[in-house]
C-alpha cells in the first residue's frame, strides 16, 4: 500500500513493529481486497497526525472510487473533517443520523450525552474543595503523556478538593490518570507530589507514594473473583508490605471487618468469594481496598458505572465526606450530573488533550459541552 508509506520492511516480522505500524497494515489489509464497504473501527487510536492524514488522504481516494465507508471513532475533529453523515448510538441505542455539515458540534455532544442544553440546572458541589494556590498541591503533573497517546498536560490536586476529568468516552480521561498512577509508561514530563519530583514508573511505587487508583473495569482490574471478600480487600495494603511478610488472620480480620462495617458492604462473611457479591457490593470492596491503604490522593474512575442508584449516592457522600476530612481526590464519571455533584474543578478532555478547566459559576452542563465541543459559548454553537 504505497498510499499509506508504512514504515517498515516487508520481510520484517509485524509483532516487532509499532502499535501504530501494525494498526496500518491491518488497515492495508481490508483496503487490499478491493471491497465495496470498508469498515474502520477506531483506524487512528494509535496513529500519530502525519499518519492520520495518510489514512485520510487513502480514505478520500477509496470515496471517489465508490467505495463505502463506515468510520467509528471517538475523535471529534477527525469525524468532522473525513465524514458526510454521523450515527449516534448511546447506551446500545440509535439516537439518530445526521448530515455532518447540518449538525454544531455542541448539539452532536449533547445527544451523544443524552442531554439537552439548559435542560438542567447546574447541581453545586455544597462541600466546595479547597484550592489555595499559594499552598503547595498534593499532585502535580507538568507537560505529562504516556504511552497510551496522551498529549501532554498539566494538573494539580489539593488537599481536600476534588477534581474531576470530564469528556466523552475516548477522551483521554482514564489516560490522564493511569500516567499519575504509573498504570501506563509516562514518556515525556513531570510529577510531583508534595513539592517532590518523583519518577512513579509503576503502580506499586505510587501506592508507596500515597496514591490509590479504582480503575474504570472492576471485572478486569479490580476484583480477583475466585478470593474472600477479606482478601480482595487487604489486597494493595499487602502488597505495599511485601507478599513475603503476610499479614496474620486476625490482623487481616480486624482491616476488612471495619471497612464492612464503615461501607455498609452487604457479604455473608468475610470468607465469602467476592465474585458472588452484587456490583455494587463488588464495588465496594475496591473501594475499602484503596482506603485501607490511607492514600493521601484518592482516583477513583467511574466508581458508580453499573450499581444501583443507592450505592451510587453512598459512594457520592462518601467522596465528599473523605475531601472534607482532607484527602484529595480525583473523580471520574460519565455521567454530568455526578460529576456536578462532586466535584469543585472539573478538566475538560477532547481527543487526547486537556481543553479546558471549569470551576465556580463555570460548572454547568451546558459549558462543559461547549467545552468538550470546542466552542466559546451559545453564539458561537452554530458554527
């Protein structure tokens, strides 16, 4: 595929490539069988942009050939710049299809959210955090990206404040934290926390930091099935203390009975697999696992996706509980109104970079869809 210029040799072995040459190939591949529909689910995630624009330019010659195109993506930009129609779906559902030149962008975001602008009033943090810019912050990242493809950017957290990354799915949102976390290999920039430049390369060295991470995939992440609710709860402590020195029974008895108590965690018996616990109970557990570990810097992502709506509003208290007594705490959700609720400053993703921060009279839904969409407010919309 000369269009595309690969950069790499035909004899060499493709699982020695680049993520990004083997992303191309892939695509070099479907293009080669002379199809009537081409589909690209997600072409340019690991794309750089002379990269994208090769593909681009090999998308517009395939359309003048008659060839159909269906392109999934979650990059805005990249939707407006190569499609003529836009299908939304949300939550499994079609929502509708669009002529692309014939829908603003705040609008596509709206529906791709499920709100309407102004159709709710903005919903105030009443435990407003604490950013006082001449304390020092707890984290602090300079010009930070990672191997995931996150531009870099900037970010402080303070004691008692919680934050929040708001975006659409694919933002970059759970990029941003995971490079905090050492999740995900940092490859340009700075972190510090608490004055201290730090080099946090792995998840283990941030737990040592006081870090504590809930992942967005409590399935794949969080939760070790086939384990007590005891031991998926003392879990990161143990690992902090080394799997060579291992707690006693009655010391880990007496850890994850008081957090069961403090979470209201709904389980037979401490001996009982977490794997036959509710979601949000499963939840739960996670959740005792990173507090047990006392971590100054609490990320929590999507820490309500798939429990019932009490669970979600006792997790809600209790972030604002924990930032009032003085953690900090970065709070990741889907969902508008919760992060609304919660949080006291909110960054705004879109593709991979950080567009914007909202905090104060700000925090409304309608200016973080301006935001997210890339406009500066209503007059700008229809543009």
């Amino acid at each position: 595929m000369k269009n595309l210029k690969i950069p790499a040799k035909p004899t060499q072995q493709l699982s020695n490539c680049s993520i990004a040459v083997q992303q191309m190939v892939a695509i070099a591949r479907a293009v080669d069988m002379e199809c009537k529909i081409l589909i690209l689910d997600e072409p340019t995630s690991s794309l750089d942009e002379q990269e994208v624009a090769r593909l681009f330019g090999l998308m517009r010659d395939l359309k003048e050939r008659g060839v159909g195109i269906i392109f999934v993506t979650h990059f805005l930009d990249q939707m407006y710049e190569i499609c003529d129609k836009v299908t939304i779906l949300r939550g499994g559902e079609l929502v509708g299809e669009y002529q692309v030149s014939e829908i603003p962008r705040v609008e596509l975001v709206a529906k791709m959210m499920g709100k309407e602008l102004g159709d709710l009033a903005a919903i105030h943090n009443e435990a407003k955090g604490i950013k006082d810019e001449n304390k020092e912050p707890v984290i602090e990242a300079e010009g930070l990206s990672s191997v995931s493809g996150i531009k870099p950017f900037n970010f402080k957290a303070y004691k008692g404040e919680v934050t929040g990354f708001a975006g659409l799915l694919g933002s970059g949102r759970s990029e941003c934290v995971r490079a905090i976390f050492g999740a995900d290999r940092v490859t340009k920039g700075k972190l510090r926390i608490k004055g201290e430049e730090v080099a946090v390369t792995s998840p283990i060295k941030a737990m040592k930091k006081g870090i504590g991470y809930l992942s967005e995939d409590r399935k794949r992440d969080g939760i070790i099935g086939d384990l007590s609710v005891r031991e998926n709860i003392i879990l990161a402590l143990q690992a902090m203390r080394g799997f060579f020195r291992p707690f006693t029974k009655a010391q880990a008895e007496a850890f994850a009975d008081e957090y069961v108590k403090m979470l209201g965690i709904k389980t037979a018996s401490l001996d009982t697999p977490v794997n036959s616990l509710s979601g949000g109970n499963q939840q739960k557990v996670i959740l005792a696992r990173w507090l047990l570990t006392h971590p100054e810097y609490l990320i929590l992502d999507e820490p309500t996706r798939g429990i019932d709506i009490g669970t979600k509003v006792e997790i809600q208290k209790l972030v604002l509980k924990l930032a009032s007594e003085g953690m900090s705490i970065t709070f990741i959700s889907s969902e508008i109104e919760e992060m609304l609720r919660t949080c006291s400053r909110l960054i705004v993703m879109r593709d991979l970079y950080v567009v914007g921060e909202l905090e104060g009279e700000d925090m409304t839904q309608d200016k973080i869809m301006y935001t997210i969409a890339g406009v500066s407010d209503q007059n700008d919309k229809e543009e």
